[in-house]
C-alpha cells in the first residue's frame, strides 16, 4: 500500500491460489482463523511490542488472516474512531506503510484488526448525533431532535466547511481529483509548512514542475501519510466557522479538502460539518477496467508485479482469475489489487464487502444528506450538478469586493469562480479537469496484438457473466446509486 500513487490507483500482485464455489464473493478462508483471534483479543501492549519491531512488523498486515467463515452479527459504528480498523491510527503498532496495509485489509473486512465476532461496517452518523457531536465541540448544549442551542437561520452550522472525496478505482476517480485540488487552491485551503506543519506533512505533495508547487492543498486519505501524518492533523485541525448565529469568525471560504481511498469516515476526525463527494461506475466495467490498467498495459510502470511477472514482462492472468484472487487472499505482497467488491467496501469500511450488513450501510451512505455521488457514464451532467450545489445563505463574513465574491464562491464550493480564481486559472482547471484530459496516460497506450486478443476475450459475455458473480453487491449498490441519481440533487446538502 505505501507505493500507492498520489492518484491512489491500486495496484496488482502475484496471484493466489485458486477460487472458492462462493456466491456471495466474500467467504474468507478460516485456516488462520485461530491466528486472527490471537490478534484480535490479545492485549493491545503486547500486540504494539511484537509489532514495533522490525522483523514482526509486516504481520499486522500481509500475514494476518481474513476473518473466519463462522456468522458474524452485523453491528456498524457511527464514529471511525468506534472502528476496529481505528487501531492502525495507534503509532506504536508500527511503521505507517504497515499501518497502511492493516487498515486496507480491515476496511475490506479482515486482516489481523478485524472483529471477529461481529460485521462492523461505518455508517454515517444522522443529523441528531453529528449535531450534538459538534455543539459538543463547540461548547453548545443540543436538543434531543438535533436542532440545539443558537441553531441558525442562515444554516452556518450545517453547512459543510470540509469536503472528503472518497476515490473508488476506475471510476472516475483521477478527473474528479484533479478537480479536487483546483477547488482547493480556489477555497484558500492551500497549506503553508511554516504555518500548518502538522497538516503540511499530511497532504499530497505535488510534482515540483506543477504551477502549484510546493503548494500541499489536499489532505492525503490514500498512502502512507494518511497514517503517519494526516489523521494525528485532522485531529488537531480546527476550521473557521459560524458561531450558530450567523456571524462568521473567520476567512469565509477558507476550507479543508481530503481526498483518497480511505476518505470515508475522516469527516469524524474533523472539528467543523463535513461533507462526501465520490463517484460510482457499473461493477463489471470497474473490474474490466482496472485489470486491462494494470494487468494489460502494466500501468504506473508496473508497480506491484511480482519478480516473475517482471521477468517474462507479462501479467498472465485473465480477468477472472485477478478478482478471485483479490477476493480470495490475504492482503498484502500477494494481494495489493484488493476486494473485487471495492465499491462497497470504500463507501462502507471496516465490513465484509460481500454481507448485507455492509451492502445496507454502503446504501444508508449514499442516501446521507452529507453525501453527492457521480455516475460515470454521466459524468459531465454530474459535474455540472455538484457545481450547482449550495451551502447555507452566504451571510457568514460576507463583505464586499473581493472578499463578497470569494463569500459567494463559498457558497457553491465545487464550483470554479473566475473571480476569485482568476481567468488565467480557470481557464487552467477548466481543462485539466474536464472529461477530455487524460489523467493516466497509460489509458491510452497501445496494446500488443496479444493483449488485444486478451481484452477481447474479456469482453466476452460469458466471461462478464463470471465477473458479475463475483461482485453481487455491488451490483446491488449500483442499482440503488443509479435508481436516486436524481432525487439526490433536489435534496438539502448538509454536514455531517
């Protein structure tokens, strides 16, 4: 996991040993059941001693077993902290990148944090608990319906001040992140390393030859920092925000942006209402895509292929074979491509991805009031939307001249403002973002005839019969996503 790119496209490894008769796409395999438990149920001193050291540090991670085949209770937490996977946050359990690997393998379910027990996937909180979890913050007493003491008339409380994009591969996801970070820039939400060291640390780092460099405008929810630095920020970052009367205490488009494969949840480390932003695409189309990315055209120069691969310069699995062995090992050295049902296991971490305790908490989040989803085949009429979507009144700090017209671009955070912006870089992230700019490039290198043939065989309506049965849930949340496309956007867009 620590070689993830900046883009956080995940990548492939060897492969496992054949797949299991599974319907459901999930069953883990309970030879290490009893290894998982130790882990689990052992004391929290012991396990950071064994772990800190070198020599056991990656067992947290790529060693570690999946959870057993034995029934689990479906008990989903409302805070991330309440997560199992929330145990990787703890430095003292190891280096980040083993961290990393540990919360990657529990936020699909399994890996040596997992609950054993129970199905513990994250859910968004209602409006109610958020509410008395901020004014708790704030040091505001809140009513048991949610609408608390100095509620607002202008909305400043429930307007969100943080916006996580939760990136699932091959959706999407890289043009929707480089508008991330344009919209960052615009929201002054750019980070100084004299200033903000802590959060500095904690985002993405850009390419010294990019106009933005050293500019560091996204908080990083995908690699290694995400452990090592951006949730001990998060933590500790406090956003400007209405006092609950309408009066703003500070810069009012000053913002925080995360973005990354791990983003859903970090809203809970966040002192201000915070808001998701992702995009979803047919599951098959998903599954089709990313192999034909990494297996095919070896992207992002062939991270994640074993030596042998290297070797014969050849990944040699079909389509099929690359998700059951996602599905089926491990995560790790032999696993880095992850679960085949990714899309729920993003949008609902810490639960088996193939359980319908996770596939109805992935749908309680989608239907959040704090949550836009895109569609891919729509992705232009999605933008355009999301750029419409408005955010309380404008009332807090709204001033006059430049200071009114950055108020007002607040107002519709993921829309570009040339006032504010300036058209030389509007112009600038108009196109870098638009649907017509490559992102990978790798997307449009050429195959080799052999590959050709390969991606045509894939294609093939009984290999996509297979690939669907290995992702029912997601096929499931697709379903739903597409069926309140539309009545998402005549909703209220509210933190959370």
């Amino acid at each position: 996991m620590s070689t993830l790119d900046e883009e956080s496209a995940p990548l492939v490894a060897a492969s496992a040993a054949g797949a299991r008769d599974d319907r459901c796409g999930s069953r883990r395999r309970a030879r290490a059941a009893a290894a998982a438990v130790l882990m689990v149920l052992g004391t929290l001193a012991a396990t950071a001693s064994s772990v800190g050291s070198p020599e056991n540090a990656p067992s947290l991670g790529a060693a570690s077993a999946k959870p057993p085949e034995a029934p689990r209770t479906c008990a989903p937490v409302t805070h991330l902290r309440q997560s199992p996977c929330a145990r990787a946050f703890d430095s003292a359990l190891g280096e980040p990148r083993v961290r990393l690997e540990a919360y990657a393998a529990c936020a699909t379910g399994g890996g040596a944090l997992a609950d054993v027990s129970s199905d513990r996937p994250y859910v968004v909180p209602d409006r109610p608990e958020s509410r008395a979890r901020y004014d708790r913050n704030r040091g505001r007493g809140s009513d048991a319906d949610g609408a608390g003491d100095g509620a607002s008339a202008d909305g400043s409380r429930d307007a969100p001040r943080a916006f996580a994009f939760v990136h699932i591969p091959k959706s999407g996801g890289s043009t929707l992140a480089t508008r991330w970070t344009f919209l960052a820039r615009q929201s002054d939400a750019c980070v100084d390393e004299e200033k903000r060291p802590a959060l500095h640390a904690g985002s993405f780092e850009l390419n010294a030859k990019h106009p933005f460099s050293p500019k560091r405008c996204v908080v990083d929810a995908s690699t290694d920092r995400f452990l090592a630095a951006a949730v001990p920020a998060l933590a500790a970052e406090a956003l400007p925000t209405g006092d609950g009367n309408g009066t703003g205490t500070a810069n009012a488009r000053t913002s925080l942006w995360i973005k990354g494969e791990f983003a859903m949840g970090t809203c809970d480390l966040v002192d201000a209402p915070c808001a998701y932003v992702t995009a979803v695409r047919d599951p098959v189309e998903r599954l089709l895509s990313h192999w034909r990315y990494i297996c095919l055209l070896g992207a992002e120069n062939r991270r994640g292929w074993p030596e042998a691969w290297r070797a014969n310069r050849k990944c040699p699995l079909d389509a099929v074979s690359f998700w059951e062995a996602g599905r089926d090992s491990p995560w790790g050295a032999d696993n880095a491509q992850g679960h085949p049902e990714s899309l729920v296991a993003r949008l609902a971490p810490g639960g088996d991805p193939g359980s319908t305790c996770a596939l109805e908490a992935a749908k309680k989040n989608l239907a959040a009031r704090c949550v836009r989803f895109l569609l891919l085949d729509r992705m232009d009429d999605g933008v355009e939307r999301l750029a419409n979507v408005a955010t309380g009144t404008g009332a807090e700090g709204a001033g006059t001249g430049r200071d009114a017209n950055a108020s007002a671009a607040a107002l519709r955070p993921f829309a570009f403002s040339a006032s504010v912006m300036g058209r030389r870089w509007l112009r600038v992230a108009s196109r870098r973002s638009g649907p017509d700019f490559i992102v990978n490039a790798a997307a449009v290198v050429a195959m080799t005839p052999e590959n050709e043939a390969r991606w045509e065989a894939a294609n093939a309506p009984e290999t996509r019969r297979r690939l669907a049965a290995l992702v029912p849930n997601s096929r499931a949340l697709f379903a739903f996503a597409t069926a309140r496309y539309e009545e998402q956007w005549d909703e209220p867009f509210e933190g959370c």
